[in-house]
C-alpha cells in the first residue's frame, strides 16, 4: 500500500468515528449514566466526546491541506 492509500484509509476511518462518537454522546449518558445524581457527569462525557470530534476534524482538514 502506498503512502496516499494509507492517508486515505486513515482519513476514512477517522471520518466514520466521528458518527459513532456522536451516537455515543447521545446514549451513554441516558444509559449508562443514568445513575449518577451529578451534573458533571454527562457534562464532562459531553465535553471530552467535542473535543475528539473537533480533533480529528483539525486531524482530517489538515491531511487535505497537505494533499495539495
């Protein structure tokens, strides 16, 4: 596999995680943190599944960028 096939293959996988990440911030916490009384909880789920997001959208442009 050449070095642009493997680009690729990584930018598409880091694509498709960003659906199921999202999936996830929406049912983790009515599921599996269903339980815990404090805020914090969902909030600081929430937070750490945007900031992934937002990585691998940096991560993915950036690959663009480089194509060029």
């Amino acid at each position: 596999m050449q070095r642009s096939d493997k680009r690729k293959s990584w930018t598409l996988w880091l694509l498709v995680s960003v659906p199921v990440i999202m999936v996830a911030m929406f049912v983790v916490p009515y599921t599996l943190l269903r339980e815990v009384d404090a805020w914090y909880g969902s909030l600081l789920f929430w937070t750490v599944g945007t900031a992934a997001v937002i990585a691998i959208n940096v991560a993915v442009a950036l690959s663009w960028e480089n194509e060029r």
